[in-house]
C-alpha cells in the first residue's frame, strides 16, 4: 500500500468523521461493503457499557505498538523498522531498510472512563476497549424575562 493510498483514506475518514455531525463514530453506521466502499484499517463500536475498538497493525509486535490517553484523545502508535544485510556482502554498504509507521487520534466520549483503557494485540490485531461511566446532567432552569 502506498504512503498516498494511507493518507487518501485517513482524509476519506476524517471527512466522513465530520459529515456524521457528531464527534465520535456510531456503531449504526452502514456496512463499508454494503455502500461499495473500501473497508478501513479499523471499525469502532459503541454500546451502552463501553467503546470497542479495532486496529488493524499487520507486522507489528506488541514492543512497538503504544496506547496512551491525552487529555480526552486516544492516541495509537506503531512503529516497525526492519533493517537487512550484511556489511560482508557486496560492496559492503547496500542494506535492505524498510520503516512502517502508525499513529492515530481519536477524540474520546466524555463518559468514557479514561483511566480503565485495556489494549490487547493479537495476530496483527489491536482490540482497545474504554468502558463508560455514567455522567450526570446538571439541568439549570434560567428566567425568562
């Protein structure tokens, strides 16, 4: 997959993100193949005890994959470096070198309980799981004068 394709479907994401009015994916929305979309490297679903998650990381190892909470953001990076050859073959300095990257945001629900965050990496497969915790309205009647 090119570098182009990548940042193409992250914008593609990021517009439809914005075209949902609201700021964090339903789990109702349509079937990518349904619609003839191209299915994204990951899927998001919501119930009413917590938000489930799905990366797909192909390649990575859980040492170089990171979950981390900031502030009200979910941030998921990855990073797999793969460096081959040998300084005896050849001319001595052509090495295979290849870098893969990931780095995601997501802004998190207010009634999500950032500090019970769990992330598991299974087969190419990151599962992250944020329960919800419920929040108070606090409802002010204002006169009208």
């Amino acid at each position: 997959m090119s570098p182009m394709r990548t940042m193409r479907q992250m914008l593609d994401t990021m517009d439809r993100l914005f075209d949902d009015a609201v700021g964090f994916p339903m789990a109702t929305r349509r079937s990518p193949a349904a619609a003839g979309e191209v299915r994204l490297p990951w899927d998001i679903v919501e119930d009413e005890k917590e938000v489930k998650m799905r990366f797909d990381m192909p390649g990575l190892a859980r040492d170089e994959v990171k979950v981390m909470v900031e502030d009200d953001t979910l941030v998921i990076r990855g990073e797999h470096k793969k460096e081959e050859g040998a300084e005896g073959d050849g001319d001595g300095w052509w090495k295979e070198r290849s870098v893969s990257s990931y780095d995601m945001r997501l802004a998190l629900p207010d009634e999500c309980d950032k500090s019970k965050v769990r992330a598991e990496l299974k087969n190419g497969v990151l599962l992250v799981t944020v329960p919800k915790t419920e929040v108070e309205r606090k409802v002010i009647d204002v006169h009208v004068q």
